[in-house]
C-alpha cells in the first residue's frame, strides 16, 4: 500500500487527555481492529466519509440504533 493510501486510513484522535490518546491509539492500531473496520462501516452505514457537520447528527442517529446497558 502507498503511502497516500494510508492516509485515507488515518483516525484523529481529539482528545487534551494524554493517557486516553494513548488508550485510543493503541486500541486502533490493533490489527483485529482494522480487520473489523469494513464490517463496522457497513453495520453502520458509515461506508461513505460523514462530513464534519453532520457527525452530531450520525452519532445520535448510531447511539438510537443502540441497546443501552445499565450497570451496576
């Protein structure tokens, strides 16, 4: 894979808390995780790119599509 195509890959991670960077970008570098990604797309209906104004909206959208689970 060229380089550029990596690029289209690339996940920003916009957070002020350095120990949750570091969680998420470890998280995200797992292969099983990029493995998962297409499948996460297409569950979700995210295949295309969601344009910075409407990712609001999306995550609503995604999160009334959810089972919530409340702990204990």
């Amino acid at each position: 894979m060229k380089i550029e195509d990596l690029s289209k890959l690339k996940i920003d991670i916009q957070t002020k808390d350095d120990t949750s960077f570091l969680e998420l970008a470890i998280f995200f570098d797992k292969p099983e995780f990029l493995q998962m990604l297409p499948q996460f797309r297409k569950d979700y209906g995210i295949d295309p790119l969601i344009k910075s104004d409407k990712f609001y909206d999306k995550i609503d959208e995604l999160a009334s599509k959810t089972v919530k689970i409340k702990g204990s």
